[in-house]
C-alpha cells in the first residue's frame, strides 16, 4: 500500500483519518479531511524538521475588506482601528468570489486577518511557524484557530 495518505489535487489535500483505507482521487470518502489551501503560497508542515504535507495553492486566495478610522489620538499621533467588511475570494485574473460554504471535514487555510474577520471554525491558520538561518519562513508546525 502507498505510504503517502496524501492526495494532492490543486490546492486541495485529501487527508485520511484511517490510514489503512485508500482511496481514489475522484472519490472523497467520509474517511477524509479536506484541506484547501486559500492563501497565495504553498504551505509546508514540517514535524521533527521533517516534511510532511504541502499543501499548494489553490489558485483562490481568502481576502477581507478592511477600513482604517481614526479613533483617537496619543501624544500628537492618531490612533486608528481597522474595521473588517466583506469577505470573499480572489482568482489570479482578479475575479471575486464568494466564500465557499462550511461543510463538515473541510478545512480552509487562510490569513490571520481573514480568519479573525471570518470567525468560522473551519478557517485555519498556520502555527509554530519554522525559520530558516535567514529568518524566512519554511513551514509550520501546526495549524490554529482564531
């Protein structure tokens, strides 16, 4: 049997919860999570400093209107808070979408701001983020709600 419980299509994953089934790629069993990856970069999850799941983009990336105002003022310097607005997708042509639907074994990465203006346990972040010698990042070690 395969070892790798992965099936990439895109920039969705399907993950096995049992990893003694298989499964075809036209098929998504109730055995599987769906993760789709919603943010302009591939992610990569690394354990033990290993690899162990890429997930690439999908081709869709999560995005939020947001405003500035001006709430106040500290010494001379305006205090501002960022108010959220609509949600919804972007392609690479600049064609928006909606966000697609909860659904249950699916999973969406995206941004922290979308995540914290969305507010759906099914919007995840990346966590325990590792860095290079240069400090970029590589991969992550989790993902997060927010």
């Amino acid at each position: 049997m395969n070892e790798n419980k992965n099936n990439r299509v895109g920039g969705i994953t399907l993950m096995h919860k049992d990893s003694r089934k298989d499964f075809t790629k036209d098929s998504t069993p109730e055995s599987c999570v769906k993760i789709v990856n919603l943010t302009p970069h591939a992610i990569t999850v690394l354990k033990n400093g290993e690899e162990i799941a890429v997930y690439k983009a999908s081709g869709y990336i999560a995005r939020c209107e947001s405003d500035t105002v001006v709430v106040g003022e500290i010494a001379g310097i305006p205090l501002t808070k960022t108010e959220f607005g609509e949600l919804y997708l972007i392609d690479r042509d600049k064609f928006r979408y909606e966000l697609p639907a909860q659904q249950d074994g699916t999973f969406y990465i995206v941004s922290a701001l979308v995540a914290r203006a969305a507010g759906r346990e099914d919007f995840v972040i990346v966590n325990d983020t590792v860095r290079d010698n240069d400090g970029r990042i590589i991969g992550c070690q989790s993902f997060a709600r927010v």
